[in-house]
C-alpha cells in the first residue's frame, strides 16, 4: 500500500517535487499549493486523508504550528542546512561569476554561514546576512534585500523564501531563490515515508486500558460505555474492574478529544484509569496493572499509559512527559545495580536533571519530583552520595530556625 504524502509549499517547490518523484510506486504525494507561507494553515483545512505532512520550510511550518497540535500523524519541514547554503554561494560565484561579498542573503539560522565559512577555513565573506525569524514580517525581508540593492552595496539578493524572491522580481531587484538540495529534498521524503509506516505500526498496536472504582463507588458502567465508544473499544466487568481493549492509534486520538478529557473528569474521585500497551493482550494487560499500580492519591485525578517500549506517559491529562521504566546505557545500569534503585526512578532521576534551570537542588525539591516524601528522597540521596552519583554542593540557609539544608549536584550525564 503507498504511503499518502500532503506537501504543503509554494508553487515552485510543488513543481519541483512533483518531477523528483516521478515513476515512484511506493508513495503517492498531494500538494497544496500556497501564494505566501502565512496562509499555509488554511490548506490544513482542505487535507485529505494522508500518512504524513510535509512543509517546504519552517517559516509555513511555524504559521501553522498551532492547528498541527490536533494532528496524530507524522509532521515534518524541509530543514535548511550548509549543503544548501554551499551549493547557492557556488553557483553565484561560479556560474553567476558574482563577487560574493556584495550579495544579501537571509536564512533561517546564522550558524549556516558560520559553519560554511569554517569549512572553507575563514576564505568566504558574506557581510550582508540576514537571519530569519518564526514572526517575522514578509515585506521586512525585502526591505532588507531592496534597501541594500537601492544603496548600491549588493548586486543580487538570495532568499529562502519563494514569495520574497517574487516580491523582489516584481520590483526589478535581482534575485535569486536557495537551491534546495535533489539529496535534502529526496531524504526528508523518504523520512516522512518511514515515519508515517512507523506510525502506522504503532497506531495498530493492542492497547488495553483499566478502569477501578474505589470502594462504594457509584455504578460506572455509564462512564464505560461512553468510553468505549469514544475510543471505539471492546470492554468486560470483573469484580468491580473495568477491561477496555483498543488500539494504540485510538487512544492517541482520545488524548486530543475535549469530549474524552471532559468524560474523565466525570470520575473524579471515583476510580482510577490507566492504559498500556504491547504486541499481545497479555503484555498490553500487564503494562496498563504497572501504570495502574503508580497512581496515588497525591497524584490528584491523573492516569497514565505505559507504551510497549516501556515507557510511561502522563499524568494525563495535566502533562504529556515519557519517562524510561527500563534503561540499557551501560552507566545507568550499572548505577541500578549499585544502589538498587529501580529503572523508573533512575529514569525520573533524569528527567529531573534534564528540567531543572539550576544545576544544585535540595532533598525537598527531588521529594516534589519524584512525588515521594522528604525522608524517601534523603534516604535516595544517600544512595546516590555513597557511590558518589551525586555530591553535596553546600548549604541553603532556611527562612525559618532549624539547621541548614544540604544542596546536591548531580554527578553522572543526565543527557
């Protein structure tokens, strides 16, 4: 079965993709064709059915950033890169025969040149570089390239964005638009490609979510089969437990639908819900007990799901972040075997260290984390301490009497 593409871009990139993919049997491309990138989000609303989005850059990718939100496929943007970059600068010179010093030129990161420069060993000037940004102003852009032409300070403007090399064309500015590189172009078709069969795989995968009313729950067969439907599932009733069998690809759908997170808030305070997944009933089951098992009271009116990698989403609906339940980096497995902690805790370990703005932290701060209490965390520290996975930094002084608090730093790559 081809896979169904959307490309989303300006008239000259759909024609030029259009021709790159001829006689291609595995994919089926769709293109939806914009005059300027900010109206790129108004061709959303006439997709069809597709596997996968495809824009011709960031700059329509970004205009359109917030409606991609209620998407459950793969979405991607043509990157700019130094390749593309190289090869405009080298035809200017060669085939143009342009003095490179007296071309304007914007693009999407700065860097680009930079690291085109390093690689041509400082040899190249550019002093007319202009960067572009997610808000910025089409009509800014070719004031920049118009006024710099009008100076008599360039002689050719170069763009990445379509429309501002028309701009500059209707205005009797030379212009000349970024070659995207046939590679660049061809290998992020491919990525959407693979994305979307990855996609697909894991949309079908079997899910199981579970549903336990506390003691003198009120009846919550109503709430099941509103659930159900939503998430276009199969379910039974043992002792007071609720069994939903689904797919993967509806419960994603579910955690974008209003009617399912009002649905839920329906139950608070009356049971609890989680969802797991796998390649067979059995392990789908026993991932949803796992995630099922993690839920408190402190947690407030949460659920989590646990995918077939292990890995553990949620709290829904109040977050969306995935933590390892399982580790392989032969530093982290050896760290679990010293002291004993569990893959998940290591993992939220991590994710701690990954989110904090500041590298030293207190023993409440990682209680808060890891939703545990104070002496649960300290009695953690003290592991880490010992086999020197973290060091005491210094001492917080508090606002209140009582002794000092110990600050810790975190010893091992949290990256």
């Amino acid at each position: 079965m081809k896979v169904k593409i959307a490309i989303i871009g300006s008239h000259d990139f759909c024609q030029h993709t259009e021709q790159l993919v001829t006689g291609r049997t595995d994919i089926e491309l769709h293109w939806y064709r914009y005059d300027e990138p900010k109206t790129a989000p108004l061709l959303l609303q006439t997709l069809k059915p597709c596997d996968a989005i495809l824009f011709s850059g960031s700059l329509p990718y970004y205009y359109a950033k917030e409606l991609l939100i209620d998407f459950s496929i793969p979405i991607l943007y043509l990157q700019q890169d130094e390749a593309a970059v190289a090869l405009t600068l080298l035809h200017l010179a060669t085939k143009e025969r342009l003095d490179l010093n007296r071309v304007s030129i914007d693009v999407r990161e700065k860097t680009l040149i930079e690291n085109v420069k390093k690689d041509l060993n400082q040899v190249l000037e550019l002093p007319y570089v202009h960067p572009l940004y997610d808000d910025e102003n089409i009509e800014d852009i070719v004031s920049y390239h118009k006024l710099l032409s009008l100076q008599g300070k360039t002689d050719m403007a170069v763009t990445s964005v379509h429309v501002v090399y028309e701009r500059l064309q209707q205005q009797q500015i030379p212009s000349y638009t970024m070659i995207d590189p046939i590679s660049s172009i061809l290998r992020t078709i491919e990525n959407a490609k693979q994305q979307a069969i990855l996609h697909k795989s894991n949309a079908a995968q079997i899910a199981v979510g579970l549903v336990k009313g506390i003691p003198n729950a009120e009846n919550l067969e109503t709430f099941i089969a509103a659930l159900a439907t939503i998430m276009k599932a199969r379910w039974n009733e043992n002792n007071g437990e609720y069994t939903l069998f689904t797919t993967m690809g509806n419960i994603e759908f579910s955690l974008k639908n209003n009617e399912f997170l009002a649905l839920f808030q329906t139950i608070s305070g009356q049971a609890k819900m989680s969802f797991g997944c796998g390649d067979t009933i059995v392990d789908a089951t026993e991932n949803a007990r796992f995630a099922l098992n993690l839920i408190h009271e402190s947690d407030g009116h949460s659920f989590y799901m646990l995918d077939a990698n292990k890995k553990l989403h949620g709290p829904f609906p109040q977050a969306n972040t995935a933590i390892a339940m399982k580790i392989n980096e032969p530093v982290l497995v050896e760290m679990a075997d010293k002291t004993k902690l569990s893959p998940a805790n290591i993992s939220k370990l991590l994710l701690f260290g990954q989110t904090r703005q500041t590298k030293q932290f207190t023993a409440t701060d990682l209680a808060l984390h890891l939703n545990v209490t104070r002496r649960t965390a300290e009695r953690t520290l003290k592991k880490l301490v010992e086999f020197n996975y973290i060091t005491i930094a210094g001492e917080e002084m508090t606002y209140k009497q009582g002794r000092p608090r110990a600050l810790y730093e975190f010893n091992f790559p949290t990256f």
